[in-house]
C-alpha cells in the first residue's frame, strides 16, 4: 500500500511538472515554455511573436503529416551535394565549413535541409495553384521601389591565411603578429562577379579589420580572410536581376497565399494557450 502511494505521488508529481512546463497546446501538440524561450533567443522576438512564430511552425508540421508529404534521405543528400559543388568543395569539407561558420553539426544540418525541403513541398501543395507569375510592369516596378536591396559591393581587398594545419592557422588569427611557418599569407583583390554567392555573403558579413571564420580551402587544408577594404557599391542593373526579382516576388505572393490559409487554419484550429513566460 506505501509503494502503491509513493508511486501515485510520483505520478502526480510527473504530471504537474510536465503541466507546467507546457505554454500552448497545438491540436493536441505541445509547445513549451522552453520553446518560446528558445525561439526568442533565435529569431530575436518576444515571448508573443515567438509563439505565433511556433504556432504557425507547429500548424505547418501537422498539416505536412496529413498531407503525407515526405522527404527522403536521398532527397537530402542530393540537396547537400549540390550545395557544397556550388562552394567548389567536397561534401566532407562543406560539412567542415558549415561546422565553423555556425556551429552546426552534420545531422543538424541535415535536420534543417530536411525541414526546408519538408515546408517547400508543403508550400507548393497550398500555393502552386493561387500564384501567378508577376507582369513586366510589376517586375518594373518592383526594382524601382526596392533599387538599393539591387547593389553589392565592387570588390573586396583581402589578405588570405591559409594553413594546412587548422589549429596552427586559429593560432596566427588569434595572434596576427606571432610568427607561424606553416601559415601562407596573400593579399589579393577579390571581384564580387568572380567569387562563390556564398563566400560574396560571408565577406559582407564580416566586419572591416576582422577575420571570416576557418572555412576548408578545397584541398584539403584551411583558411580565412582578413578584410581589409569593402570597394563602392555596384548597381548591378535591372536586366540582371529580373530573374531574381521574379523569384522574390513570387515568394512574397506564396508568403501572401500561405499566410492566409495558416490565418484560417489557426482560426478553426483546437488551440490552447496555457501561460506565456515572465
């Protein structure tokens, strides 16, 4: 009879600790207090416009299953490859320089091609249908309202370490006047057309008179860039970016499209919210 009792205080200790750990609950899915800390932290947002934020991703999850929308692990891999030839690199260094760059490891970053796959196939599920491409006029004018999102720098003047030896080169870039043999410098002009989208968005990222992160060379040793200087930004004219602006517009019409169906969803849906975090 005392076990018997101990484990019913047990239980019902369990169950208030879980109880209380839940902010929302999504047709049956929890969403914790943890969660809408985390994602305030993560897309830098408060408590309410992170558990929107999680609503929304949780409504999305369910609808995917329903909808028995799947991504393989082939569809993945050959996601991945493409990224990493686009970097000129092996996927083995992708994975190194995803690593260095953001801290991911290789089944997180699988994890997150995988949802991204997951939500564009739910994306062209709802909204293929409801979108149509955007006229000449409105590509026209979109560039004109948005002409400065359509400039990049000319070029970037860089001195490039690069080592065989990854902690020798960390070594020399955590201490840049301390001498380190195996370390190769060379200062060189970088044009914005003749280099990766990739490493064009990591310089940019980088601040004047700082170094990138350690990121693979492609053969098999490493290196990093010290920026030195950002040449005048390049107007890269209406013709070359047509293309993009289409996509970008598309996008903003499938954002339109989904947001009022997840709207409409999340009206209709059984949703409950418990409590929010202090």
């Amino acid at each position: 009879m005392y076990k018997i009792f101990l484990t019913f205080l047990f239980v019902v200790s369990l169950n208030a600790t879980l109880i209380d750990g839940i902010a929302v609950v999504v047709k049956g899915k929890a969403i914790t207090l943890l969660d809408i800390k985390k994602e305030m932290k993560t897309s830098k947002v408060d408590a309410k416009k992170a558990r929107d934020i999680l609503i929304r991703k949780k409504l999305e999850e369910i609808e995917t299953k329903e909808r028995k929308i799947t991504v393989s692990s082939g569809e993945v891999y050959d996601e991945l490859k493409k990224t990493a030839q686009r970097n000129h690199m092996s996927l083995s260094d992708f994975y190194t320089a995803v690593r260095n760059s953001s801290g991911l490891s290789s089944s997180e970053l699988k994890a997150k091609i995988k949802d991204r796959l997951l939500s564009q196939k739910l994306y062209r599920a709802i909204a293929y249908s409801s979108i149509s491409l955007p006229s000449d006029s409105e590509i026209e004018e979109y560039y004109k309202l948005h002409k400065d999102n359509f400039t990049h720098p000319s070029a970037f003047n860089v001195i490039i370490y690069a080592s065989a030896n990854k902690a020798q080169l960390k070594e020399k870039i955590d201490n840049p006047m301390f001498y380190v043999p195996s370390v190769q410098t060379n200062e060189q002009e970088l044009p914005y057309d003749r280099i990766t989208p990739e490493l064009a968005s990591l310089l940019q990222k980088t601040s004047l008179n700082t170094f990138t992160p350690i990121i693979p060379n492609g053969k098999g040793g490493f290196m990093s860039f010290y920026l030195k200087e950002i040449k005048s930004a390049k107007d890269v004219g209406f013709e070359n970016v047509k293309d993009q602006i289409v996509n970008l517009i598309m996008a903003e019409k499938r954002e339109q499209v989904l947001g009022d169906y997840f709207a409409r969803l999340r009206d209709n849906a059984d949703i409950k919210i418990i409590r929010m975090p202090k």
